[in-house]
C-alpha cells in the first residue's frame, strides 16, 4: 500500500504522460550517432568559415578572405559526400546546407568585394551587391524545390542548371585573385568589380546548363591521369597559389560551352531512346 507522499508523486507522474499525445506516450527519445551529425558539423564549419571572410574583409586582409571562402567551398563540397557515405542524409541536412550557402556564397563574397571597392560608387555599387545576393538566394530556392519535387529527368542529373552556388562565390572573387600576380589599375577598378558581380548573378539564375561533379563516372584508363592532373595541381597551388587558383576560375568558365553542347546532346539521345522505345511498345 502507498504512502501519501508516494500516492502524490505517482499522481504527479501519471498527470505528467497525460499531457502528451497519445501517439508520443510509449515513444523513447531518439538517439542520433555520431555518423548523422558528422556532415552537419562540416556545415556549420563551412558559415563560419564564409562569416570568417566578412571579419577579414572588415580588417582589409584581403587574401585571408579569400581563402577563407574557399575554405567554405571545400567544406561545402565535403558535407553532402560524407552525407551520402555514411547514409545520414536528411532534409534537415540539406535545408541547413542551403542556408549556410546563402551566408557563406551569398553575403560573404558581396560584402567583401562591396568593401573593397564597390564602395566607391556608393548607392549603385551596394544596389549591385544587393543585386548578387538576390540572384544566389533565387538560385537556392530554385535548386531546393525541384530537389523537394524530384520532377528533374533523370538523364540531367549530370548537369546544374546555372551556376551552383559555390562556383558563383568563387567566381566573384576572381578580380582580387588576380591582383595578387597582376598589378594592373584596371583590375582594382569598381567598373570591373561591378561587371564581375552582375555576370556571375546573371549566371547563377540563368538556364545555362553547367557540368555537375556529383554524378561524373571517371573510366578506368583515366584513374591515373586524374591522380597525376590532382598532384600537379595541388604543386601549383602550392608554388603559384593565386595564379593557379584564378586559372582553375577561367577554366571553368571555358567549360560552359562545352557543357551547353554536352547538355544537348544527352538531351537528344535521350529523346531519341524514348521514342525508339515508344515504336516497340506500339508494335
């Protein structure tokens, strides 16, 4: 028989598990590994590595900003691989992802090339940088609802459609990149700047389709050329790091082309597989 105090105390209890739905009474509390957190973690890494480039580009160091949005973008790349290795992809994930590219591709690189010379136009150079912030945020709620639907064919998952996010971050900077070899007055210029901002905003929204990483299948006659090109790039990095960072920008941007004829091309194989199997179901 209970006492009153122990009536009360299990009075207490029983009041207590009432005021919870019925279908979370006889739930336990779910327990996360360490594997599910371990993207996340890169994630928030990555903001603050992009919130770290607006504190340099208040102090003007201007190469530590730089590297630290490119610290971001290597962050950036790693979470959903890890995501993906150790099956802890989820759309909590992937919407913190975004918001984190917003910060880190978004307002980073705005402000930094806002304040170091933007600034000089006054009112028209912040409506520019207002201007690629809008375009990254666009780009990110475009990527996030066909992601959300899954109405994208699948015969384009190699592709993006415009410039992802980090690339557009990377891109911006490329002026202060190649001021670090090249000392010519036209490359501090906000006219530059400017032309910089606006074209690489105007690609992010844009239909253009651009080669996505993700998805490529190296051939194995191509493993050991890919590993020789990855170490004769790294030693470039290394030797001539702002050099062969605003060379592996230009690249890419002479990559676009070919991914537009690419794009193309699978889009009409694809058609063409369609409706060769359209004639054999008629049959």
């Amino acid at each position: 028989m209970l006492k009153p105090k122990e009536k009360r105390r299990e009075g207490g209890r029983k009041s207590l598990r009432n005021r919870f739905p019925a279908h979370l009474k006889n739930q336990r509390l779910k327990v996360l590994s360490i594997s599910a957190v371990i993207p996340n973690i890169a994630t928030l890494l990555a903001l603050c590595s992009g919130m770290t480039a607006i504190r340099m580009a208040m102090l003007e160091k201007w190469e530590l900003a730089v590297v630290a949005l490119l610290v971001a973008a290597f962050l950036d790349g790693m979470d959903g691989r890890l995501a993906r290795l150790l099956g802890s992809t989820s759309r909590f994930g992937a919407e913190l992802d975004s918001f984190s590219d917003l910060i880190s591709f978004g307002a980073a690189p705005a402000i930094v090339m806002y304040m170091k010379g933007l600034h000089k136009w006054g009112e028209t150079g912040w409506c520019i940088i207002l201007f690629f912030t809008v375009c990254m945020t666009l780009r990110l709620a475009r990527f996030n609802t066909r992601s959300i639907e899954g109405n994208s064919p699948t015969w384009s998952q190699g592709f993006f459609t415009g410039v992802p996010a980090p690339a557009a971050g990377y891109l911006a900077l490329m002026p202060i990149m190649i001021q670090q070899f090249c000392s010519a007055p036209f490359f501090e210029s906000p006219l530059l700047y400017a032309i910089v901002m606006i074209v690489t905003g105007g690609l992010m929204i844009s239909r253009i389709p651009t080669f996505s990483l993700k998805k490529v299948k190296v051939p194995q006659r191509l493993v050991l050329p890919i590993m020789l090109l990855a170490v004769l790039t790294a030693s470039a990095i290394y030797s001539h790091p702002w050099l062969t960072l605003s060379m592996i920008g230009l690249i890419y941007l002479g990559l676009i082309p070919f991914s537009i004829r690419s794009f193309k091309r699978v889009k009409a194989e694809t058609a063409v597989l369609l409706e060769q199997e359209e004639i054999l179901k008629g049959a």
